[in-house]
C-alpha cells in the first residue's frame, strides 16, 4: 500500500511539473507575442510598408507585456474609454490581452466609420464567446459580413414588416404588435396595482419595507411582448416555461456581460470555463424550446394566418425553390433569428423601462408635464395607441433623454474591419476590432453643452416640436449595417409602456428613499434597486 502510495505521490508530482512547465513555456510565448503585439500593434501581413508609411496606426496608451491595457480600464470601462478619448481622440487603440481593437468615439467620426464607411466596419470579430454561443449562425453575433448576412438581414427586415402590418383579430388596434403591447401594458398596470394593495395590507398588519419593487412586473410584461411577437403566445406570469424562458435568458446576458478571458489570451480556450460551459446549456436549453416551437409552427401553419414573426420567417421559407433569396436561409439560422429578436427585444427594453421610472420619481415635475399631456391628448376615455406618439412630443423628448442620460447601452456590439481602411487619417488594417462607444457621444459636452443635467426640453425645438437633429445623435441602436433591426418597435414599446402606466397612475418615491442613479458597467447597465409608490389618477 505504502509503495502504491509513495508511486501515486511521484506521478501526481510528475504531473504537476509537467502542468507547470506547459503553463509557463505558454506564459513565456505569450509574453514574447505580447512584445512583437507592441512592435507591430496591427496584422502587418494584411497591410504593406507603404500603407504604414502613408498613415500612421492611431495612438493609444502603452501596453503592458502579456495583459496589454486590460489593468489601466477599471471596471467602469465606458468612463476609462471616454478620458483616453480626451487624451488621443476619436480614434485610438487599445491592447486587452493579446487582442488590439480600436475604440472609436465622437458622433462625426462614428458615423463616418459606419454610414459613410459602412461595409468596412460591418464585420463581426471572430471573438470565441461569439462562436461557441451562436456557432456562426447568428445575425447579431457571429455571422460575418457578405452576400449571406445581407440577405439574412433583408429576410428578417421582411418578416418583422409582414408581422407589423398583419392585422389585428378585432381589437380595434392597427396591427399585431400594437394589440400586443398596448394589451400587456394595460396588465401591468393592473399587476402593479395589485402588488400595491396587497404592500399596504402587510404594513397595516406589521412591518415590512415600504413601497414595491417594479422589476418583476416590468420583466414578466416585456418578456410576455417578446414571447407573443416570436412565438404568437402570452403566458401567465407564474407559467413555470414562461419563467424559464426568462430565467435561460437573465442568465445568458449577466454571463456574458461579465466577458470571457478565451476572448482576450487564446490560451485560455483550453481550459476549462465554468461561466462559459454555463452559458453554452443556456444557449443549447433556449434552442431546444426554439426548435420545438418552431416544429410545432411548421405543422399549424398557414399562410393566410400569420401568427407571429416565426410563421412570418416560415412563410418567406416555406418554398425555398420560388424565394431564391431564402434557399440562403438553414434552419439553425431561422432558430437564431428568432433567438435574436427574442435578446434584442428584451433586455433594452426592461432597463429603458427600469430607468425611465427612476427619473419620474426623481424629477416629479417632468412626470407633472408628461400627465399633462397625456391628459390634453388621450383623455380618460381610452388607452394609449402607438398613433399617439407623434402628438406628444415631450414625452418622446423625455424618451430620449432617458436614452442619452442613462446611455445604459454604452457600446454597440463590437464591430470587425472588413477591409485595409484609413479613419481621421490613421490607418486600421482588416479583421481588426473595433468598439463603438455610445455612451461618451452622449455625454459629449460639445454636442450637448450640459451633459449631465436630466433636461428632456433640450429635444424640443422653438415650435415645441421634437427637433430630429438632436434625436439622431442619441445614440444606443447603434448605426450603420449593424443598427439593431428592432429600434422602431422599441420606441413603440417604451411609448405605449409608460403612457399606459402614466395614464392610470401616479408614481412617488418611498418616503426617506435615496436615489441613486450610478450603475455597474455590463452589456445593458440597469440602474440600482429602489421601491416606488403609486397613486390611481382615476
């Protein structure tokens, strides 16, 4: 026993030189990489001498061998990028790891890189997150720029257009969507009131935190939006599917907002990840409920009766040999297209939702004015219409405020270059990546002179109209190729959500309640915990 002992010891032992001895001949390779990376910050085969000669790589702060700038970020990594903007412009680079991206600031430089410029910035980085979530068959994430994403995109454009124009089944609404969406809010209002009721009964019998938590009520609503427009069903709240359909999707974002270090040092692709294993049976979870709904669409579909964007994906597929365009389409990217919509109409929505509140209780006189709108143009007699929105334009004012203060979407989706191209005279070689950062072009002190004060009346120009000059420079769409398909029907969400809530109630702060408007930097940035109480109007 002792001799198979002392065996084990040595080849345990054995294995662990061994372990370690591969753990720092690969530390000692990366380091080398890290400063060749400094040398030659940019893929030097993909652009000549010449081009170097020509334009010079844009500027940025020295990195540090093996972890590049990643220490010199902090964990509010949307501040850091928008102070080295004050030090190296609207366009510099950066090293997170051993991978160099471009940060790109500034509204005029942005939008030369992704209008004017379009297709050079409309790649997708070939980050490994991207590839073991989507594996290649996302619109959002992965699929790289060509003949086949653009068609993807125009299919998807369609079937959303056919949705939004098929007619309601007799509720008075002018489509789909807005008897969806005005139906939800009007429930949650009533879910709101009833947490309310049943709030004071536990104070009136003893102890309890004043006021009530809106999140769940504002999560279960858009979420039960999301599940009608992709799947053409509305679940009760305490649906156990329902509820994990949520849950899959909560946890997919906050994992993949934490990021991944495969994504910055390769090496780490070999190890095992926890986080990422997680995420991946979320994403292999939400699948399988994809693929049983869209299974059980394929066998109840009717052309003369779409349901939801899924029948309306079917319906451009069903007969791939007529509609060349959609013979381009695989099934797994009809699965992903529809997991697509699902993300894009979730999470943006509950934080602009989330923070829209925050600023109504903080600034009880904005929420005076928005009543008083809403009161002169709707009245008592019926609920809000997406018509509507045209005709009130201080609450659209306040909608973008609440875009562009919060900027709670403070970078798009990173973008990839697709080509050799020069930017503000400095020169950005192919496959480089490139992050867009939104939320310092909402701060820009010279486009708004006040950034930081919560003024909704800055939109509204002399005829108290809303002036599109300034809407179109909030920015958290993004813009480009790559802006999200969905921001006209988010607009019409958040409207309908919050007149609908403003129309039949008025929302107060808990007595004593600090509010807090700071957050936590991730891929949506949700403002942190408070309680409201409400108030019927009627």
């Amino acid at each position: 026993y002792r001799t198979h002992s002392v065996s084990h010891t040595k080849a345990t032992e054995d294995t662990a030189s061994i372990t370690v001895a591969l753990l720092l001949l690969t530390l000692l390779l990366m380091i080398l990489k890290a400063h060749k990376s400094h040398r030659y910050p940019f893929q030097l085969h993909h652009c000549s001498q010449l081009d170097y000669m020509k334009y010079p790589p844009p500027p940025g702060p020295t990195p540090w061998p093996l972890v590049g700038n990643l220490l010199q970020m902090g964990d509010q990594i949307h501040l850091s990028f928008t102070c080295l903007r004050q030090q190296y412009g609207d366009v510099f680079k950066m090293r997170l790891g051993s991978l160099t991206v471009v940060v790109l600031s500034g509204y005029t430089t942005i939008r030369q890189a992704l209008v004017r410029q379009g297709e050079a910035f409309a790649g997708r980085p070939d980050l490994f997150t991207f590839s073991a979530v989507a594996n290649g068959t996302s619109m959002t994430f992965s699929e790289k720029y060509g003949p086949a994403w653009m068609l993807h995109k125009k299919l998807c454009k369609n079937a959303l257009r056919s949705f939004s124009q098929t007619e309601p089944r007799g509720s008075g609404a002018t489509c789909l969507l807005e008897e969806h969406v005005c139906a939800e809010a009007a429930e949650m209002v009533e879910v709101i009131r009833g947490q309310a009721v049943k709030g004071k009964l536990k104070q009136e019998n003893g102890p309890d935190v004043a006021g009530i938590d809106p999140v769940m009520p504002i999560v279960t609503s858009v979420a039960n939006v999301v599940c009608a427009l992709c799947f053409g069903k509305r679940y009760d709240y305490n649906d156990k599917e329902f509820l994990t359909i949520v849950h899959i999707n909560n946890e997919v974002l906050r994992i993949f907002a934490a990021g991944n270090l495969a994504d910055f040092f390769p090496v780490f692709r070999y190890f095992p990840s926890p986080s990422l294993r997680k995420m991946v049976q979320h994403i292999r979870r939400m699948n399988t409920f994809m693929e049983t709904s869209i299974e059980e669409h394929i066998n109840t579909f009717d052309k003369n009766c779409i349901r939801d964007i899924t029948d309306a994906l079917i319906a451009l597929c069903e007969d791939r040999e007529e509609n060349k365009d959609a013979s381009m389409l695989s099934n797994s990217q009809v699965i992903h297209t529809v997991i697509d919509i699902f993300g894009a109409g979730f999470d943006t929505i509950i934080a602009g939702l989330q923070w829209s509140l925050l600023y109504l209780i903080k600034f009880p006189d904005i929420q005076e004015r928005i009543h008083q709108e809403i009161d002169d143009h709707i009245g008592t007699g019926r609920l809000p219409r997406f018509s509507d929105k045209p005709e009130m334009p201080f609450t659209e004012a306040f909608i973008y405020e609440v875009f562009r203060h919060a900027s709670y979407v403070p970078f798009t989706i990173p973008h990839c270059t697709t080509r050799n191209i020069t930017l503000n005279g400095y020169l950005i070689p192919k496959d480089t990546c490139v992050f867009i950062n939104q939320y310092q072009v909402n701060h820009d002190i010279d486009l708004w002179g006040d950034p930081d004060t919560f003024r909704p009346e800055r939109f509204l120009g002399s005829s108290g109209l809303l002036s599109k000059e300034l809407t179109e420079k909030v920015l958290i769409f993004g813009m480009g190729k790559r802006r999200c398909l969905g921001d006209g029907f988010a607009r019409l969400e958040m409207f309908i959500f919050l007149t609908t809530l403003l129309h039949g109630l008025q929302i107060q702060n808990v007595p004593g309640q600090e509010l807090d408007l700071s957050t936590d930097f991730g891929l949506t940035m949700k403002p942190r915990p408070y309680r409201i109480t409400i108030s019927s109007r009627f």
